[in-house]
C-alpha cells in the first residue's frame, strides 16, 4: 500500500467511526428523553418555567452595601 491509500483508509474508517458514534449518541439523548418524566411539575400556569431542584439565592438587604465606592 502506498502512503495515499493509507490516508485514505484512515479517513474512511475515522467518518464511519464518527457516524457511528453519532448514532450512538442521539440513541443515548433519545432514551434518556424517554425517560424523563412528564412537564407538568416544572411549568407554572402563567409558562414560566420554575428550577426543579435549586433555590434562588436572594441576599438580605443587610447583606447588601450599596455605598458609592462599592459600585465602582
């Protein structure tokens, strides 16, 4: 084999290896969409849409300095 057909076989094998794991990942996505359960916990009626498990953080207004110097 010369040094053309090599690369050529390399870059056969490097797409299909890459198609093939393409597939495998859009399987993996559509299996773990499968088992995700339904929206109706997430959205609130007004469509927004609520964090499932964090809570925002909301510092107190203590907390907060809001001096001259502090906003440069």
């Amino acid at each position: 084999m010369d040094f053309i057909s090599i690369l050529a076989t390399i870059i056969l094998f490097t797409t299909v290896a890459t198609l093939a794991v393409a597939l495998a990942a859009y399987a993996a996505f559509k299996l773990r969409e499968r088992r995700k359960p339904g929206k109706s916990g997430a959205a609130v009626a007004g469509g927004a849409i609520e964090p499932m498990f964090l809570e925002r953080y909301m510092p107190d207004v203590d907390e907060v300095d809001v001096s001259p110097e502090a906003a440069q």
